[in-house]
C-alpha cells in the first residue's frame, strides 16, 4: 500500500510532502504566505489554503501550481478546506465572523453557518479543523468553545458531538475522518 502524507508548514511559507512507504523520502515546495491547512481533493490534488492572502492553491502531490482560487472578500484568516462528496467546499475562518462556508469553485460563499463569535447552536468561536464524515456531514473543531459541532450537509443545522475525553477537549484544533475505519482523530491545541 502507497502512503504519502502532506503538512502545511506555516512559518516557512511551504507544504512537505512525505513517502511513508520504502523510501521515506521527503519533498517540499512553496505556497503563498502562511498556509493554514490543507486537503487532498478526490482528484488526488493537494489544495492549500493560504491564510494571509486569503486564498486556496491547488496543487499536483508532487508540487505544481494548477490553480489559485482568491475567496471571497468577506472571508478573514481561513484556517482549513475539506471537499465534499458534491465537488463543492467547505472552508472555515475567523475575523467579524467565525463561520464555516460553501464555496463555489470561484470561491464565492454559497451559504454559511455562523457569524458573531459565541457559543450556542448558531454560533462558533475560532472555527478551526474541518472533516466530511461517511454521511455527508461536516465536522467543525469549535476551539475556544471546547467542542466538535456536527452541521448537515445543507449548513443549517448543528448539534454538538459528543466526545468522551478525560477532562474534556481542550482547545480542538484539527480533525481527520478516517473513512475506511470509522474513526475521527482529533488534535487539541490549548495553551
């Protein structure tokens, strides 16, 4: 089985790219200003999400740039993508608004879930890691809330997730559905 796995390395402006079969061997090229999180889409392309400039970069896995896509204008401090099973994506980000967004392949929001920072349903505080779990649904790392919330696919509803952690989450910051094994993993970034 071939594994490759990709980091964003935000300080120095670039994404690694790792071989965890064989070799082990270790690449890296450069990206925009502050990558904050990236995906790998179902056409096996390495979309980077570029906080500084507010803007996603699609990528070959070896490091070609295939596309720049600006988002939004109302879109502040993007922090990750995820693609789901439409094509379409889901990006969440801070600023005025704390919300997780669709996007059109122009990176136009479609619709959004969340708006003034808080801390009920409707509401999120620093949005962070994204996952699509087997249902379609989008699962959002609420960080300073201390919580997962699940919202549907059409982003009008949410309910929280329950996590059974001692002491409880601290800070949940990035999130990986594995499909293949039901799973959800989970990394916390509290200070």
């Amino acid at each position: 089985m071939h594994l490759t796995i990709y980091a964003a390395d935000y300080d120095n402006h670039s994404v690694h790219r790792v071989e965890l079969s064989g070799s082990n061997a270790v690449s890296k090229w450069s990206v925009g200003r502050y990558p904050a999180g990236l995906t790998v889409d179902s056409a096996k392309n390495v979309i980077v999400v570029i906080a500084c400039e507010c803007q996603l970069q699609k990528f070959t896995t070896h490091g070609t740039l295939l596309q720049t896509i600006q988002l939004q204008t109302d879109i502040e401090c993007p922090i990750q993508v995820v693609e789901l099973f439409s094509g379409q994506f889901v990006i969440s980000h801070r600023g005025p608004h704390h919300r997780a967004c669709l996007l059109d392949v122009k990176g136009a929001v479609v619709r959004s879930y969340g708006g003034t920072p808080g801390s009920d349903l409707t509401t999120m505080n620093y949005p962070a890691g994204l996952a699509v779990d087997k249902h379609g649904n989008i699962l959002v790392a609420d960080q300073f809330n201390n919580r997962l919330l699940v919202l549907d696919r059409s982003l009008t509803s949410a309910r929280e997730m329950s996590v059974s952690v001692d002491g409880g989450l601290k800070g949940p910051y990035s999130l990986w559905y594995d499909k293949s094994r039901g799973r959800l993993y989970i990394g916390e970034w509290s200070e």
